[in-house]
C-alpha cells in the first residue's frame, strides 16, 4: 500500500480517518512551518448550538516560523477544563459517550507540553477503540512535493475537493435539529456510532 501525508490534528474530521484506514501506513507532517487555524490544534463537534469549534492554544516561542514538531500547548486559559465540559454537554445523551468517557477522561487533566505528543496520543487512542489498524510515524524532513499527500487539503475552510470522500449520514444526538452535520470530528462518529463507526469509515471512502 502506498504511504500517505498528513499533517498532525486534533481529534482529527471524518475525513482523515477515512485516509487513516484507506492506506494504513501514514506519515504525519513534523518539519511544516506551523499553521494557524486549522485542524493541528483544532476540531469541530455537533453542539446543542450547532457546530462548535475547539482549539488548543499553543506557544510559538521566539522563532518567527516555528515547525509543528517544536509547537508547544499553551497552559493559558483553563482550555483543558473548559475542552471536557464542552465534550461531555454534546455528547453525554450520545449511545456510546459513557462507554468511552473514561478513556478520553485522563487527557483533560494530564499535562502535555508539545501538540503533536497530545495529537498523536488521542490518536492511537481512537484508532483502538474503532479496531482501526494503522502505521503512522511522523516525518524525518520536509518533502515539498510527495505522492497521496493531505497535508493541506484536509482544512476547516475551503478544503480541497477529495473524490476518494464520500461522508455516510450516521446518527447524530442533534440531527432532527440542524439535519446531518457532515465531516465533523471522529469523537462526534465515535460517540454516536460506537464500534460501528468503523463501518461508516469503510462507507465513506470512494473511488476516485
């Protein structure tokens, strides 16, 4: 199977699971000039509101371009406790919230000093609980032009057009209210559908 690039997320969209599974062998981006507002230290979830966005902030230190691997979280705000609180007031009427809440539980209170080391724990975390088989190592260098790359294209704003994704309706706690929420972080997938988002992953993914 081919490699595929991807840039490192927090609670990363439908849409990069979908890549995740489809080649089973990633390279996560760690020597990019980090980039503001997108999904490395971002993710979006189905509130009682509608869609809510959660950010992580992060220090850039003193170099005026910092590379992803060297981003540090923030201790500003209260973002880990106020991160939980909104997780738990979307999801807790959700059919598997309480089945996996103790496993997500422990990241809002321990402390990690760099994004990517927390980006990449959730990461495995998820792909265990949706029995997702997955290779991903970060990059030793930066490659301007590689094959299958996601780096960018997978962003909240003006995502690039991706024919290999296809987003399979599934059941949501606030469909009759806003209608089907498409491409939302894999926690809202996790938390309705259970193991059975795996399923939906498989469903999602096209041929191009």
């Amino acid at each position: 199977m081919p490699i595929v690039y991807l840039s490192t997320a927090y609670l990363a969209p439908v849409q990069y699971y979908c890549k995740l599974l489809a080649y089973r062998d990633a390279r996560l981006e760690s020597h990019e000039h980090f980039l503001k507002q997108t999904y490395r230290n971002r993710c979006v979830i189905a509130s009682a509101n509608g869609p809510l966005t959660l950010t992580v902030p992060v220090e850039k230190g003193d170099a005026l371009k910092c590379l992803t691997k060297d981003i540090r979280i923030s201790e500003h705000g209260r973002w880990r406790h106020l991160h939980w609180n909104a997780l738990v007031s979307a999801y807790h009427m959700s059919p598997f919230f309480e089945y996996y809440e103790d496993d997500f539980a422990p990241f809002y209170t321990r402390r990690y000093d760099f994004l990517m080391d927390f980006n990449e724990a959730l990461q495995e975390l998820i792909c265990r609980l949706l029995d997702l088989d997955v290779r991903a190592t970060r990059t030793e260098g930066y490659e301007p032009t590689v094959a299958h790359d996601f780096r960018e294209a997978i962003r909240p704003k003006h995502p690039a057009p991706d024919p290999a994704f296809r987003p399979q309706p599934y059941y949501q706690v606030f469909r009759e209210k806003f209608g089907f929420l498409p491409n939302l972080s894999v926690v809202d997938l996790l938390f309705n559908m259970g193991p059975e988002g795996l399923l939906v992953l498989k469903r999602s993914i096209a041929n191009p």
